[in-house]
C-alpha cells in the first residue's frame, strides 16, 4: 500500500517509455508550492493528448538506485547523472515546501522579497536561491546565425535578442549536457521572419519546417529530446508568429516550455507549462530616460492610451472614449505637442490593450514610469503570474466594460490607487532589463519561471529494469 501511495502521488498519466526513460508529470499547478491555502484559477494540465512513439508503454513499479562498483560489479550505490539532477531537484521542492511555512528572513546581499505583490515571498525567495546554487542551462550549439544563435535587440521586439544573448553567456549555462536540467532550443522566430518569411506568401509550412528540421536534427544528434519528448526543452520569442511555427513541432507545442511575448491561451499558451515574456520596448536600447515618474499627487490625467487601431479592443476603446471626455486622454495619434511617456507620468493609469496579439510594451511602460497598468486583454496570461499578485499593482477591465471604463476607475478609492502606484513601483525591478544582468531582473525571473516549470516535472532512468 505504501508503494502504491507514492505511485499516485506523483503519478497522474500513463508513463511514456522512449528510449529506456520514462517522463513523470505532476498534476500541480506550477505554482503549488506557493501556498496551501489560496485556490488556483488553473492547475498543471498534463500533455495527456500527446501520444507515445510505438514501442512499450508500462508503469515503473519502483526508483533504486544503481548497485555496482567502480568494475561494474554489485556493491556501492553510483547514482547516474539524471538520478543525481532529479534527486537534486526534489530536495530543492521539499526545501521550497518548507520555507513556504516558516517566517523568515534569508540572507540576501542584494534584495529581500517581502509584501502583498508576492503570493509567498518566503517561497519565493527561496525558490530564487534555489535556483541561483543549483540551476544548469545546456544550450544546443548547432545552428548558424542569424536563424539561430541570434536575434535582433533592437526595437519593439528587441527582447528576443537580448535575452538569447543572455542565455548563450550566462552563468547557468552549462557545457555538459549530462549537467543540465533543461536544455535550449537557441531558434530566433524573429529571424526566421526577417530571412525566411517570403512576403505576402502566408504559408506557414516553410517557417515552420525550421524549427521542426532543427528539432529532428537535434533529437537525432543527442539523446536528450528523445529521452523526455521534449519536456525539459525551451524555446523563447517575442514574435507574434512563435505559437504557429512552434505548432508546426507537435511535441514542441505540447511539451515544451515555451518563453512567449504571444501568452495568448485561447492559441494554445499552456500556463502551467509556458512561460509568459513581458513585451518591453528600449528606444535606446536601454533602459535610459524610461525608469521614473513623480508621486500620485502631481499626476493630473485619470488615464492615457495612445496607438494605432489593431484589433477590435483598440477600435471598441477609440470608438467609445477617443475626444470624449479631457480625464480620458485616448489617442490613436499623439500630437506631435506631446511627449508619449511625459504622458505616462502625468497620468494615474495607462491603457494596455490588445492588438492583433495579446502584447504590449504600454504594460511595463507603465510599471517603469509610475503609471498603473489598466489592463484590457482576453486570454492573457501574466508574466510571472505564479509569483506576483498582479491585483496589487494593475487593474483589469473586461473588454465588454469598456463602456463603463471611467466609472470604474474612479471608483477605485485614493487610497487604493496610491497602494498600487507605490507596488508597481517596487514591483518593476522584476521588469528591468540590465546589460549585464543583475539580480531578479527581468532575466532571472525569465529563468525563474523556466525552473519552476522543470520543478513541476520528474524525468526517470528506467534502462535498468529493461
């Protein structure tokens, strides 16, 4: 019974053998460690629709460890490399589990999370330690640039480029396969775009026939791809085109994790699974003139947007408030008398739409400039949600209030909004993008989400019982 309880604990669909291993997913929401007492709006929903190659497909009764000596001959325990990072990992969950019930400080020279923006800031930064000590990033150096390797850091989708960049020099990163616990796909959507993509040719099948070449390449090269069908894989891209070309890789879209501007979830964003990429825009290519603003009293707007009209949300918010009233300063075009992010720090809210994607740069604009985030977006999922409180420092609004957008702002009270304003603040270093990096910028809490999620799943050795 005792061995059938263990069994259900952690496992919750049938284990797909390939290539003597087996992949254990744990119905958990990635957040599970959290808190045990706040009810999730989602949960870890395994890739249950994703079928195993032909071959055998059984349960694996029991996990021991090897027993041989250093002649291969029966006597002290030598663990395998993935026994040791899988053992490793669970040491760090349990840890984790435990720093969620204890109430106390860690030492930390740089930051201490604490406050209502976090969900458990003593998980948290434990998580984040965890992380720091233990964490290995193998990237795949196949590939040439630009199509892989490399991405643009320029302009509005800049971000691609420069946290692949990051990645490929990071101190996560490890040149030992065998060390690492998650591996990455170095595929640069945007470049594909820029030197793939035949204008006005809307076939998707040649884009998406470079990641999946590169993906075939790569799992006939090494043995790691095979070993999990992909679930300890990343990829990451701020295009808008990343959820189709990752579509065109069947075990890419279901089982891996995927670093998305696009965290669309009627398109097939898993938020258990994926990770959501803040969409951020450096003029500069930095984070120059952006970060600052003066204090609630000194901003006179009630709320700002200004952009083009792309997709329904932004026609509705034109149609509905563009020149109708002066507290609602909405703009599809912002004179040229006016300066967009002197706006953002005269203004209490900033409008962060939709467009023809879910994504936006007006969200971390407004985190940068003191602007509270007004939300309007379906089917988005929030970067670093599993982390951050987002009610604590934004404020949604369902598309269908539009209408009703004034009343609802000013309704939030003064003390409230002034609660928010000083969170987004203290909450905006999590969106900061540094060159180098520094710590629980919005690099390290990329990679925080990565390995939450190769927290939520246990890869297993089974050749031995073969």
């Amino acid at each position: 019974m005792e061995l059938q309880n263990k069994l259900v604990y952690f496992v919750v669909v049938p284990l797909i053998l390939v290539s003597g291993l087996v992949v254990i997913v744990n119905q958990k929401p990635s957040n599970w460690f959290w808190t045990s007492s706040r009810v999730y709006s989602w949960q870890y929903k395994s890739s249950a629709a994703a079928q195993p190659p032909p071959g055998r497909t059984e349960a694996v009764e029991e996990q021991q460890p090897i027993l041989e000596n250093e002649e291969g001959k029966t006597g002290r325990k030598k663990y395998r490399n993935l026994e040791q990072l899988e053992a490793g990992l669970a040491h760090s969950r349990s840890t984790i589990r435990e720093a969620q019930q204890k109430n106390e400080t860690l030492d930390d020279p740089d930051y201490v999370p604490n406050g209502p923006i976090y969900w458990n800031p003593n998980a948290f930064h434990r998580s984040y330690l965890e992380m720091e000590k233990k964490f290995k990033i193998y990237v795949y150096e196949d590939g040439e640039p630009p199509i892989f390797h490399y991405s643009s850091m320029q302009g509005i989708l800049g971000i691609e480029g420069i946290l692949i960049n990051h990645i490929e020099i990071c101190k996560f990163r490890t040149k030992n396969p065998e060390k690492a616990h998650v591996y990455f796909l170095p595929i640069s959507v945007l470049s594909i775009s820029h030197y793939v993509y035949v204008i006005h040719n809307r076939a998707w099948t040649p884009l998406q026939n470079v990641a999946a070449d590169y993906v075939n390449h790569i799992a006939g090269k090494y043995p790691y791809w095979n070993r999990s069908l992909g679930y300890d894989h990343f990829m990451l891209a701020c295009h808008d085109w990343a959820p189709t070309i990752s579509h065109g890789v069947p075990y890419l879209f279901k089982n891996s994790i995927r670093v998305l501007c696009n965290a669309n979830t009627s398109e097939g964003f898993n938020i258990s699974k994926d990770v959501s990429l803040p969409e951020i825009y450096l003029p500069r290519g930095n984070m120059d003139g952006l970060i600052g603003g003066p204090p609630p009293s000194e901003r006179s707007i009630l709320v700002f947007y200004s952009g083009g009209i792309h997709g329904y949300i932004r026609e509705m918010l034109m149609k509905e408030w563009k020149n109708k009233d002066p507290d609602i300063q909405i703009h599809e075009y912002l004179p040229k008398s006016m300066s967009y992010y002197d706006m953002f720090r005269k203004s209490k809210y900033c409008i962060c739409p939709s467009g023809w994607e879910v994504a936006s740069p007006r969200m971390v604009e407004g985190l940068y400039t003191g602007c509270v985030p007004v939300l309007l977006k379906d089917h988005y999922a929030k970067p670093f949600s599993d982390v951050l409180d987002w009610s604590t420092f934004s404020v949604d609004v369902a598309v269908k209030d539009i209408p009703n957008l004034k009343k609802i702002l000013t309704a939030i009270p003064q003390e409230q909004y002034i609660k928010m304003q000083r969170a987004g603040i203290l909450v905006r270093r999590h969106f900061e993008v540094n060159i180098p990096p520094k710590r629980y910028d919005v690099f390290h809490m990329i990679l925080h989400s990565v390995w939450l999620r190769r927290l939520n799943i246990q890869i297993h050795d089974t050749k031995k019982y073969e």
